[in-house]
C-alpha cells in the first residue's frame, strides 16, 4: 500500500535504495557518465560547472563591441564649412550735406537739450513708485485738455490771431508753473510735513535734498540765460570792431538762445510734471502740490487775462474744466497709491 513521502523500502534488495542494504527511495541509475563532477571526469571536480577551470577575465571590461559612430563626420552641419550669413540689410548712409543742414543741426541742439533736462530734473531712485497706468492717464488727459482747447477756439474763437493768442497763452503757462510751483510748493510740502506723525518728520526732512537741488539747477539755469541774453543786449559789445571779441560772445549769445531756451522749455515741462522731484519726500505730494498748483494757475491765468470767450456754459466749461479733470486725477492718483500700494498721506 502507497504511503507517500521518503521512508524504509519494503525490504532489502530494493532497488534504488540509499543506504546499504539498498533500502529507501533515491536515484535508480546512480551517476550519469557524463556529469563533470562526477566520479568518471578523468580531470576531477571542476569548480563553477566549467571543463576548463575558471574563465579568464575580461581584458576589456564595459566595452562596447558595436561604439556609437559619431554625431557628425564633419565639424561644422555642412560639409564645405559653416553656412554663409544671411545678408546684411544695407544701412542707409547719409551724405555729408545732412551733416550741415538745419534740420540736423536742430534735431541734434534737441536732443542735448532733452539728455541734460532729463538728468537733472527726472531723477530715478529704488523707492519711488511707477505706476504706468497713472501716467497713461495723465497723458491721456493732457491730449483730451488740449483737443477741448482746439475745440472752443473753433468754436467760440472770433478773433484773427486766436491762435497766436492760444500759443503764447500755453507758453506762457508752461514757462510761468514752475515759478508757481516754486512759491506754492513749500508752503505745501511744509504743510504735509507738519500734517505727518511726528516720528516721520526727520525722514521727510533728510529727503528734500532731491527736490531743492531741482529747484536750485532750474533757477540756476534761468538766471545764467537771462544774464547772459540781457549783459550782451546791454552791454553793445556786439557793435565792436574787435573780432576775436566779437566771435566768442556771439558763440555764447547763440548758445544761449538755441540751447538754453529749448532746455529751459522742457525744464519747466520736467519741474511741472513731477513738481520738482517730490515724490522723493512722499509718494503722496505729486498729485497734491498738482492739485494745488492747478488752481493757482487757474486764478491767475483768470486775473492775467480775464473770462474766456463764448456763451456762459462754455465760458465757465474752459476756466473749471482743467483744474476740476487734474483734481480728479489727482485724487484717482492717491486713491490708486492707499489701495494698490498701500501709501497713506500719514504713513
């Protein structure tokens, strides 16, 4: 009977037994001829299955019998050397005439003008605060300003010279604002000082370097080009016989009128603008002195010259309609400075 499992043969001469009277399951045929551990190798036990011992080691370890080709057989993608440049737009070259013509000479006493004007009245600093969207607006209700000027003097304007008269009246303004701003603008920055808690007053004080030096190079200017215009109309030493006289005063004197007088417009542009690099003190003082400066000009542009001309509505539309559209900003502006970036008028 089947029992299963490894255990006594049923008795001895079993065959395939494993002990020595035969008994017991194991191998039924012994080893096999062929085996290389085997007692019939005629070269004994090999160690690691192999006939011939050991295998020799690799004299080349990692190699890779099929080495990647290269990326490419030449240096360069095209095999005749590098591609040729694409061509060149041909720059158009001026002839030498454009060096000695007026308009050159106009564009280039221009831009000098602009490059020094620029350095010394827009000054730039880490903590002033660039809000684009501001000065889209502001420039935005410049062009509106001066379209609903054309606009009344197409309308309301009777007089032949009305727009020499309109001309002289926007120079004049521009020119006479600084001067505006140089008398307003103290009392309100002494104010807006005087307003803020009193452990920020040192700071503002530290900070009104940035808009006196503006002041101080905006009169400077204006005081070396009325003196030096004024000394040669007085003094008549154009009228002199004397040439190497003559031809260095009149360098100055020509200097002064087409170099000083363009830097001086667009000083007065520059200081009206940014009222005299305020924003350096609190970022809170442009639209403010702006505010109160609007309607200075506004008094006095009504003293100088009276009412304006046509109906009541339109007369009161162009005296009100300036300073109410800056004052608007202007608030927008600071509405814009406590919301967006968190700058109080006390902070």
């Amino acid at each position: 009977m089947a029992t299963g499992g490894w255990g006594p043969g049923p008795g001895a001469g079993q065959p395939g037994g494993n002990g020595p009277s035969g008994q017991g399951w194991g191998a039924p045929y012994g080893p096999t001829p062929n085996d290389p551990n085997g007692p019939n190798n005629p070269y004994g036990p090999t160690s690691g299955g192999h006939p011939y011992g050991p295998p020799a080691p690799n004299p080349y370890p990692n190699q890779n019998p099929y080495p990647h080709p290269q990326a490419h057989p030449y240096p360069y993608p095209h095999p005749y050397g590098p591609p040729p440049a694409a061509p060149a737009r041909a720059q158009r070259r001026s002839g030498c005439l454009w060096y000695v013509s007026p308009f050159y000479w106009a564009v280039a006493v221009i831009r000098s003008a602009h490059r020094v004007a620029t350095k010394l009245f827009v000054h730039q600093s880490g903590d002033r605060i660039l809000d684009r969207t501001v000065d889209r607006v502001q420039v935005a209700r410049t062009v509106l300003g001066a379209l609903a000027t054309i606009g009344l003097i197409l309308v309301y304007g009777v007089e032949k010279d009305r727009w020499n008269s309109a001309a002289e009246t926007s120079f004049a303004n521009a020119i006479v604002t600084p001067f505006l701003l140089i008398c307003t603008g103290p009392l309100v920055i002494l104010g807006f000082i005087y307003y803020a808690p009193p452990h920020l007053r040192p700071q503002l004080r530290s900070r009104l370097r940035f808009p006196l030096k503006a002041v101080g190079w905006y009169l400077l200017a204006l005081a070396v080009i009325a003196a030096i215009i004024y000394a040669v109309g007085a003094s008549g030493i154009m009228e002199s016989q004397n040439r190497w006289v003559v031809l260095p005063v009149a360098f100055v004197t020509l200097a002064a009128i087409f170099w000083g007088l363009p830097f001086l417009f667009l000083a007065s542009l520059y200081s009206a603008r940014s009222a005299f690099n305020t924003a350096h003190v609190h970022p809170m003082l442009p639209p403010i002195v702006t505010g109160v400066l609007v309607w200075v000009l506004a008094i006095f542009n009504l003293i100088s010259e009276g009412m304006p001309q046509g109906p009541p509505v339109a007369q009161f539309c162009s005296l009100l309609g300036g300073p109410l559209s800056v004052t608007a900003v202007s608030a927008w502006e600071m509405w814009r400075l406590r919301t967006r970036f968190g700058v109080t008028v006390r902070g």
